[in-house]
C-alpha cells in the first residue's frame, strides 16, 4: 500500500477547524439554557415591577389619609376658633338688647362684624337656625300635634293616630284616643318604648304607625320625616320663638288664619308686601298681636331665642370641615332630662295614670367631685362633626296666599 502525506495535513490551524460534526451539534443545548435564563429573569422583573406599583399605591394611599387626617386637625381648630368669635359676638347683642330674637338684629355676619378672618387660604362661612323657633317636642299637646299633621294631608283619623303613637312613645301617663297601647315587646326583636321625650329623631322608625308615615318603602326618611324635624325641636324650651317664621308652627298653635300667617311671614322674611323693608323682627309679642289685628296671641308664643344652632364650614381647597353646635343663653332651653323607664315598670296593674307617677329607681350618689365653674355666657346642647351632621332638610313648602 502506498500511503501519501502532506505537511499541511498536520498545520494546526486546520486541524483546528476541522472538528468532526459530533463536536458541533454538542454545542446547542447551550442556546437553550440562556434563553430559559432569560425568562426567569422577565418574569422576575414582573413580578418586582407588580410588587413595586401596588406598593406605591398603598404608600399613596396611606400619605393621602395622614394628608387628609392633618388638613382635618387644622381647620377643625379654624372651626372652633370661629364658634368662639361668633359666640362673642351673640353675647354682645344680648347684653346690649336684652336677648337674641332674630339674625335681623344685625348678627347675621358675625364675622364681619368682629372684623375677624380665618388664616390665609381658609375661608369660614356661618349660618343659623333657630331651634326654639320650632314647637319644643317635650311639651307639645296632643292638640298641637294633630293641627300639625293634617295640614300635611293627613286625615283627621291618620293625623290623631299618629299623635296617639307619639304621645304613648314618650310619655308613661298618656292615654290613647284612637288606638290601644302598643305591644313592642311581642316584636321579632323585643324593645319597651321609652317613656321620655324623644332624644334622636332617629326613634321615629321604632314607633309602631309613625315608621309607616315617616319613612318610604325602603326605610328612607321621606318628606314628612323633613317636615317633622322643621317643626319639632328635641329640646326643651317653654315657648316658640315667634321670631323664628315657621309656617307650620303657625298653623300647628292655630288661632291665626291663613292671611294672618301670611302678613307675619312677610314681615319677618321681608317678602310680599314688605319687600321693600327687608326682613325685621317682634320685640314683644303684642307688636305682632297689633300687626295682624288680634288682641293677644296664644301663650305657646314669645320673641326671644332660647335655643341657637349655629353651622359653621371651613374650606381649604378641596377639604371642608363641619362644624355644628346648639348653644342656649342663661335661662334658655335645656337637653331632655327625663331618664328612660321600662313600661313594665312604669304602668301599675290597671294601666298608666296620671295619679299614679313611677318612681325611678334610686341612683348610687356620685363619689367624682363637680367640675369647677366656667363663667360662659352660653350652654353646649349639642355639637356634631362632619359625618355626625345630617343633611339639610328641604324647607317646608309655603302657604299659597288666601
């Protein structure tokens, strides 16, 4: 055999290259493992990107509620700084006049008139309502509130009925002219009716006939339950501030016709006839007694105010506090203080009489000593907050002139 060679048979470079194809087709697999590698670190990335925005969305979050929370504390201390001022103010028409009868006084700015401004980028807005221009619900009569209710369509059955609910609700020695007394403890969840006037208007939807006229099919107050808060204050006070032009008080009291509610509304709103003057006021209730041609009025009436709520709403661009507080001058209304008896308790065993008053029982007495006296020329009845204020009652539809 004859065998040939050449010396660039054995040159490295081309030993080199000349590799057999078992060599080559090895090297793939290496392909395919990067590109797995790559993959878990996108998914990765995904996964640290998606963890990273709901992060940033919970911190965002969190810093608007502490945001919200701080711009809170500031102007609810901007809400209380204006009570104050406004309070100063009332107490200086008071003392000059003799009692506080209607913003028509000339206190219907407060602030403008002590000259006093929130700080910079607040602004503060004040309103009144007068409470004790409403009929003072723990003294109301039977009478009075069946002269309420059928001048909001009731028949004259539907508006005693209801009365008659009301009345047994609140007091432990009325006797029902319509109906028996209500058994609330044969109820799916058993309650006794509290025997004392009403402290939330709320109370209304737990009294049998009275949920049914105040509130829709889905437990929603309706225009009456508006009505009945417009008219009835929860506070006690012995007379309705004349002052105060409520429509249906005037026609809850009675003896005044329609022209004569109407000549007062006039005078008061500065509407109609008395346009051109602008809104006044009653000094003493013979002055209305004279306007409209009667000798006297009924004794439910007076000219002084004896319950105030003031409104106050502080903004600071989008954020806005409420603030609302009922506040009464020396002498003035006070809260409902007749404690809660169990009807089972209260009603002997021939039924509540009036000869026949229960006797709560006996309090263990206080060991706190009192608090020291502030000398305030006004009483806190009731403040509320923001959310713990309700919203604001459509105003009653008027009277069309006779």
């Amino acid at each position: 055999m004859n065998f040939r060679f050449s010396i660039f048979d054995f040159h490295p470079r081309r030993a080199a290259t000349a590799r057999p194809p078992m060599v080559r087709a090895a090297a793939k697999p290496k392909i395919s493992v990067r590109a797995s590698v790559l993959v878990i670190v996108l998914v990765t990335l995904l996964f640290a990107a998606f963890a990273l925005v709901t992060f940033v969305e919970k911190a965002s979050n969190d810093l608007l509620v502490e945001a919200r929370e701080a711009a809170g504390h500031r102007l609810r201390q901007e809400a209380y700084s204006t009570l104050e001022v406004t309070l100063a103010v009332l107490e200086n028409f008071r003392q000059a006049d003799g009692g506080l009868r209607s913003p028509s006084e000339g206190w219907d700015d407060p602030l403008g008139f002590a000259g006093w401004t929130p700080r910079d980028g607040c602004t503060a807005e004040v309103t009144f309502e007068d409470e004790s221009g409403k009929l003072s619900l723990p003294h109301v009569d039977a009478a009075t509130l069946v002269n309420l209710f059928v001048t909001w369509d009731l028949s004259q059955t539907d508006a005693e009925k209801l009365a008659d609910s009301l009345l047994s609700w609140m007091r432990n020695d009325y006797v029902p002219a319509t109906t028996r007394l209500t058994d609330y403890e044969s109820a799916a969840l058993p309650y006794d009716a509290p025997l004392r006037s009403l402290r939330s208007y709320s109370e209304l939807a737990a009294i049998d006939f009275a949920r049914d006229v105040f509130y829709d099919e889905n437990g929603r107050p309706n225009d009456r339950w508006h009505r009945f808060v417009a008219a009835l204050s929860l506070f006690d006070f012995k007379q309705t501030n004349l002052n105060g032009g409520q429509p249906d008080v005037f026609s809850a009291l009675g003896s005044l016709d329609e022209n004569q509610q109407r000549q007062l509304g006039e005078y008061l709103t500065g509407t109609g006839s008395r346009a051109k003057l602008g809104p006044a006021f009653f000094q003493n209730t013979a002055d209305a007694a004279s306007l409209i041609g009667v000798p006297t009025l009924p004794g439910g009436y007076g000219t002084t105010i004896s319950a105030l709520r003031i409104n106050i709403t502080i903004r600071e661009g989008r954020t806005t506090f409420r603030l609302s507080a009922v506040v009464a001058p020396q002498g003035g209304a006070t809260t409902v203080q007749t404690t809660a008896v169990s009807a089972s308790l209260a009603a002997p065993a021939n039924g509540p009489t009036a000869g026949n008053p229960v006797t709560p029982p006996a309090s263990s007495p206080a060991t706190t000593p009192p608090p020291p006296e502030l000398n305030y020329p006004f009483t806190l009845l009731e403040i509320r907050e923001n959310a713990e204020i309700p919203p604001v009652p459509p105003p009653p539809p008027t009277q069309p002139p006779a």
